[in-house]
C-alpha cells in the first residue's frame, strides 16, 4: 500500500463556472484490450449520444492497454475521423493503470469512464456527471444494485456481484452498493489528490478507489443504471474474485494499521456542518460516545471472560487486576483508533501509558468494590460478584470517556493556531504536464453542443 503522501488538498466544492467554448468539460475513457471488433460501434455510438444530448463540449479517450490485434489502428481512424476522440497508447496491460494514466494528464474537470461493451445505458451518463458539475458530490458510480435499477444477467455473476459486495461491507465497511460496475466519474481536483494512494492496477482499482474516498470523507453519488451483460465479456471471474480478495486485505491492513495519510484529507474537501462550531455542544461528542459505548460494551465482555477465566485458577483480586489489565489495554486501542480517530502509531505508547493510569483508577473502583463485598460476606457467589464488577464497571466507564476526552484524546483541532501539514509530490504528481508545469485546476466552462459549431455534424 502506498503510504507517500497526495499532492495537495482539495478546496471546498462549487459549481463549475461557465465560459469559454471549447474546453472539454467531460472526458470519457474507454479502457481497451483486444476490442477490434467492439470499439469503432462503442465509440460511434457514445459519441453521438454526447453529441444529441449533452450540453458541454466532451472528449472520448480511448486507453489502449498493449493490444496485440488491430485496436490501435481502429482506435487511430476514430481519433483521425471524429475531433472529440483522442487516443492513449500503453504497453502494458491494467484497467487500473490506464484509467491513472489518463485521468492523470486529463485537463477536463470531470473524468469518467465506461467499459467498452457499453452495457449500461448511456441515457445514465448525465445524471451521473450532473452531481461534479454542480459541486454537489466528489465522485459518481452506476449501481447495479440499487432497487430501481433493471439488470438483466445470469445468476452466477449475479451471486458473484452481491457476495463481493457484502464481503467489501463486512471487511471494509464500505457504504456504496456497486464496486465494480464499469460507469464511473471523479472530479479532476479530487482525482489528483486520491490517485497517488491508489496502488492497484487492475481490476480492484475502482473498489480501492471508492473505499479510500469514503474513508476520506468524500461524497459518492450514487445513480441507478439499466445494465445488459455482455455474453462475450472476456473477464476471467475466477482470477478477478482472487485479485480482488488479496486487495481486500492489503487495504484493510493498510486502514487497520493507519499507514495511509487519509486524515489530512478530511477537512479541506468542503464546508462540512459537521465541522462547524456550535455554542454549547462540544464537537464530535456524540459520534465518540456512540464509539465509545460500543468500545466499552465489548471490553466489559472481554473483560468478563478474562475474569471468569482467570478465577478458575486463582482469587478474585488477582482475576480482577489481571482481566482489567488486559482488557485496558485492548480498550485502550481500540477507542484511539475508533472512537477518537487517532491514526498511526505517533504518540502510541504515551496513549498507553495513559490509559493505564485510567485503569489503575477503574482497578481501584472494582478492588474496593470486591473488598466492600468480601467484608460484607464471606463466600459470595459468582454471579454476585459479576453483578458487583459490572456496577463498578460502569462507574470507571464514565470517569475513563471523560479522561479519554480531555486527557489521553483531546481535540487538537481546538488550537488557535494549527500546524499545516506539509505534502510530499516528488513520487507522483498527478496532473503534471509535459512541461513540468502545472495546468489550473478551475476550468471555465460554457455550456456549447459541439455540433453547433462543428460542420462534420453526424446528425
């Protein structure tokens, strides 16, 4: 997993300003191996579904990814014959790596793309940009899956599709219901940013793309589509669920392990209501006691195990100092990475040390608790003193979230004077032109059908 950090941060969204004609609002890519056959209909059929119905100038980009049949010399007569279609050259192989290459040199505000089969209907195009241009969302995808949506294919990839799905929100807790349908768009600004993070290649390119966008606080629009599968797809399903599950893991080892800078891209990506300062409501309060009480309810069951564990081989005391020591620790853990967002290993071990002073406050409540109860009587039953750990348990709960807040965790962003962070682009520098220049990233736009002033009109 890539860990340098992006080129930049992105200002606040808002619509794309109208101006001069001519500059390319829209540029669709259209990933290509082999497809002599399919590619001329594809791009003919695209480019006069722009022409008719979208109000911007466009370009149709065509990534050849190292064909070995006639697809290069196809995709050199559409260029030559139709001025809004270009074509990109790679020698080697990866859906992933064209749509970098190409969104990367792109100079359109919005770059999408769209496999070659054009399964999804096309009259789905403009809803899906229509979200980046107004500034509304990030990033836009097709759904297959959607409720609304009209797919017509065989039950294999059906069940392939929906499992990969759950897979991706039960390892991953990703939100966004369809990973890997071929319709998808990004503005250009967030592009630039998210691409250097991306390490895939192939096919988990979009899936890695999507879950570090939502983890970095993005907004994906999601459109449902109508979606036809394409009988002669030459996608090796077998090798793509294998690929795709290793990049399962290697991402969310790489989330897990907070080895990726996705924190410095919060805030900048727009006005987020929920950044902004309200009298009398401490920030972030009630997303941190609703991760803290789960945290909290699944170290009191740790907890208990231990305890119920260790009692068997020794007294109560020593159970309990044991059990609270591990579990403080795992607690520890777990409410800095999910409930106060702490990512990295920085400052890990203060962390602990402090969170071992919490537990040897909720070590003094429950001794004294288990000693108030030995002097009340002398052989009490388990369950009571289960019951008498929980109430003392929930007592340090309290104490430890209001610790943890104001102590351990507290909220840096409250200082007047914040440290910017600094970004590394001597790897990668998304965008860049051949001159070494960077080309602005605000592109005037106007809206313009490109058939008004282009005397080759295909209608």
């Amino acid at each position: 997993m890539r860990t340098d950090s992006s080129p930049g941060t992105l200002p606040a969204r808002e619509h794309l300003p109208a101006a001069p004609a001519g500059t390319p609002v829209l540029d669709v890519v259209i990933p290509v191996y082999n497809e002599e056959k399919d590619l001329q209909p594809c791009v003919r059929r695209l480019h006069e579904h722009l022409v008719r119905t979208f109000p911007y100038a466009f370009r149709i980009t065509i990534a050849d990814n190292a064909s070995t049949d006639a697809t290069p010399q196809v995709a050199a007569w559409l260029a030559a014959e139709l001025p809004e279609v270009t074509t990109f050259r790679l020698e080697q192989k990866g859906r992933g790596r064209a749509l970098r290459a190409v969104w990367s040199a792109s100079d359109a505000p919005v770059l999408a793309y769209m496999d070659v089969d054009l399964s999804t209907d096309l009259n789905a195009l403009l809803p899906l940009v229509a979200p980046l241009i107004s500034g509304h969302s990030d990033l836009a995808i097709g759904s297959r899956l959607a409720r609304s949506s009209r797919v017509v294919r065989g039950p294999k990839r059906e069940f392939i599709s929906r499992a990969y799905n759950l897979i991706l929100r039960g390892s991953l807790q990703a939100r966004f219901s369809d990973a890997q349908c071929g319709f998808k768009a990004i503005r250009r600004d967030v592009a630039q940013v998210l691409l250097p993070l991306i390490e895939d290649t192939g096919w988990f390119f979009d899936t890695e793309m999507l879950v570090l966008a939502e983890r970095a606080g993005l907004r994906i629009h999601e459109v449902p589509v109508d979606w036809v599968d394409d009988p002669d797809s030459t996608v090796h399903i077998v090798k793509t669920a294998t690929d795709d599950l290793k990049g399962v893991w290697r991402v969310g080892r790489a989330l897990a392990t907070g080895s990726l800078p996705l924190d410095r891209l919060t805030r900048p990506f727009g006005d987020d209501p929920r950044d902004r300062e309200i009298k009398d409501v401490p920030r972030g309060l009630a997303r941190q006691l609703v991760g803290f009480c789960v945290v909290g309810g699944l170290s009191t069951l740790f907890y208990l195990l231990l305890y119920s564990g260790f009692r068997v081989f020794t007294g109560s005391q020593v159970a309990n100092a044991l059990a609270l020591l591990v579990s403080a620790v795992a607690n520890t853990a777990a409410n800095r990475r999910l409930t106060f967002g702490v990512r990295g290993s920085g400052g890990a071990v203060r962390h602990q040390a402090q969170g071992l002073v919490v537990f040897g406050i909720g070590l003094a409540l429950t001794s004294g608790s288990l000693a108030a109860l030995g002097a009340a009587t002398t052989e009490p039953a388990h369950s009571t003193e289960l019951a008498v750990l929980i109430a003392a348990n929930l007592a340090a709960t309290v104490l430890r979230f209001l610790l943890f807040r104001a102590w351990v965790f507290p909220d840096r962003r409250e200082d007047d004077s914040p440290v910017l962070a600094s970004y590394d682009t001597t790897r990668f520098r998304a965008g860049e032109a051949a001159d070494g220049s960077w080309r602005d990233v605000t592109v005037q736009l106007l809206p313009v059908r490109p058939h008004d002033t282009d005397s080759r009109d295909l209608r």
